[in-house]
C-alpha cells in the first residue's frame, strides 16, 4: 500500500533534550584503555570530552533547524512510514535522484551536497526503515531486497517515472539492488563503496591498487567486524545498551568515524565535532539504536547481491573499507560506465569530501541518458 506524502516538521520536545543531560552526568565509565591508541576501541580520555562537551555546549536545536529548513515529509509505503527529504531543483532540466545512507550514518551525511546536487537534480533523501524519523519494521523480512523495491515505489508515488540512484554503506547495497532488481524506472546507479566478490581463486598478477585494497579489507576483517557480527546476530540484546546510556551510542558510532574516515588518526580531521554528535543525536533521540541495527538481521541473513546490469559509477575513495578493483567489480557489476580513484576520502564520502563528492556525481550521471 502507497500512501500520499505528508509534510513533516522535527519537534523534539525539551524534555528529551533535559533527559539526555541528566544521562550524562550519571555515566559510570570503565577504566583507561592499556593502549595508547585505538586498538582496543575509542580512548576514555576522548570519550569524556565529547560527553562534556555533549553535555555543555552542543546545541541540538542548531542541528534541528538545519532539518526543518529542508522540506520533509513522511509516507506509507508497504505498511511502514518513511521519512524522507524532497528538494525539487529550480533547474527545468533536472533529473531525480535518490540518495541513500547506511550505518552508522544517516540523511544528515548529504546536508553540505544538497545545495550544489540540486542545481541539477530533483533529490530525494530517505531515513532507512528502522532509523531516525523512519518507521521501525515490527516484523522479519525488512532487508535490502525491500527496501530496494520500496525506495523504487517511493520515487514512483513522487511522479518520477525515470531517475538515478546513488548510495553508500547500506546505501550501496539498497542501490544495488534497484539496479538488480531493475524494475524500469531506475535509469542508472552510483556507488561509492562496492560490494561484490573477490576472486577465487586470487590472481597473482596482483596490481599496487590490488595489494592496498586486500590490505585494508584484511584490517577490516581481523579487527573491525564485531560491531557487523553483533548487529547482524543479537542485535536486540546490543539495543539494550545502547538504548539506556547515549555514551555508549556515541562511543559505538564515532569509533567508526575513526576507523572508515581518511582522518589522519582523530575522526574531528574527518568530520566537525558538531557533525558526529548530530549524527549521534538522531539515532539516540528516536532511539533507534536497535531498530538500525536489526538491518544487519533482516538482511545477512537471507540477502545475496546479484548482478547488476544498468549503468553504474564507482568513485573509489582511498579509506573505503572495501575497495574492489575495476575487474573484480565487473564481476557482479557488467555495465561500469563510470570509473575513478579519487587521492583522498573514506567511507562517509558525501560528508568527508562535498566538493569531490558532487564532481563524481556531475560526472557520472552526465554521461547517462535518463
């Protein structure tokens, strides 16, 4: 069932924002790390200083208002609510298109491209199922193959009977599988981290790309998936957690910030302090540190990416955590009409490096007819 968009304002009443300041003042944290980095997690001594800074000077209304600035709005689509963002360009000649987060982010990864992207483009900005302003699924089978066909009802109840989608995280997969699926309204897709196989066996004509890729990919695998295996196998049992104490929602998102960023060491080089705190407050404020983290669930286990056959752009950024060459991408993704390395950036590429971000986008879509 498709409902009709309906104009949406965030009001978040002061009492939450009360609530979250006495929460912080009680935390009871545990003792110092016995590293002097970040290899067995988040550092107290930086944990504490963004809580007090949380706790004194962030000012959520500032984030608020950046939102509501925005048009928003919310739908029925397939019995869940979607929140979603909706900037229609001035541009008579613009084309649709749909962008798409993933965890631990959200729609607020795009602010600084709206404005540049919609000289160009209709765009559209939707909350995955289960995060911030979304609906959460209340029943098993919400992964990526639904909401893939879900986001394609979207722009179909908004009139766009042809557009573009982009995405990165989940919303690399999310817009996969519209190319997968490829329903006749998606024209083209853009992704900024690829998800497909490697070789089997590995090749030994490994280029220097090749060998940095597997690299980082291993660092990935060797100390980096618990968070994935967690969410993905007892995600309830984390929601807990993560639900009660926003320290811990915090320190759970901004190690990722470390870690997938081109951050030289410290995720403030990569994203404002303001920025990671925003992006926190979304997820404590509707509490959907579960909810988000149940997309891991409902889709490892069941979901297997197919080839996709539109036409597709990869902007390959240099601290992605999985980074395919062109010839292992071609493998799953047969029509690559756009290709480029670019020399800096990670995961959150939209919020990282804006500028690069929309250049890749222009040079992308440009070259695909709608």
């Amino acid at each position: 069932m498709t409902g009709q968009p309906r104009p949406f304002t965030i009001v978040i009443p002061e009492s939450h924002l009360t609530s979250l300041k006495s929460k912080l003042a009680l935390t009871r944290f545990p003792e110092k790390e016995t590293v002097e980095d970040w290899d067995q997690g988040i550092p107290l001594a930086y944990v504490k200083e963004l809580a007090a800074y949380w706790a004194t000077k962030y000012d959520w209304r500032r984030c608020e208002a950046a939102l509501n600035a925005l048009p928003n709005f919310l739908i029925e689509l397939d019995g869940m609510d979607i929140h979603f963002i909706h900037v229609r360009s001035a541009n008579p000649a613009a084309r649709p298109l749909l962008l798409t987060h993933g965890w631990p982010g959200s729609v607020l990864e795009f602010m600084d491209v709206i404005g540049p992207l919609s000289e160009d483009y209709h765009l559209v900005i939707p909350s995955l199922p289960g995060y911030a302003f979304s609906g959460k699924p209340t029943e098993p089978g919400w992964g990526v193959d639904r909401i893939a066909k879900v986001w394609n009802d979207l722009m179909l109840a908004l009139g766009y009977t042809r557009y573009f989608a982009q995405g990165g995280d989940w919303g690399s997969a999310v817009t996969s599988e519209i190319g997968s699926q490829n329903l006749g309204a998606c024209a083209g897709i853009h992704i900024n981290m690829i998800i497909g196989p490697l070789p089997d066996p590995m090749p030994t004509d490994l280029t220097p790309s090749e060998l940095v890729a597997l690299q980082r990919l291993g660092w990935y695998q060797e100390k980096d998936t618990g968070y994935s295996i967690q969410q993905a196998t007892r995600p309830q049992t984390l929601g807990y957690g993560l639900a009660d104490s926003p320290v811990g929602q915090m320190a759970w998102i901004v190690e990722k910030f470390h870690g997938w960023t081109d951050c030289d060491g410290h995720p403030e080089n990569a994203v404002s302090r303001d920025h990671l705190l925003d992006n926190v407050m979304l997820y404590w404020l509707t509490n959907s540190a579960a909810s988000s983290a149940r997309l891991y669930w409902h889709s490892f286990r069941s979901f297997r990416g197919s080839e996709v056959s539109l036409p597709t752009g990869c902007s390959i950024f240099p601290m992605e955590i999985f980074r395919l060459s062109r010839r292992w991408a071609e493998s799953r993704y047969t029509n690559i009409t756009y290709w480029n390395e670019l020399p800096k950036g990670g995961h959150f590429a939209a919020m990282e490096q804006p500028a690069a971000f929309v250049t890749e986008l222009q040079a992308c879509f440009g070259g695909m007819a709608l």
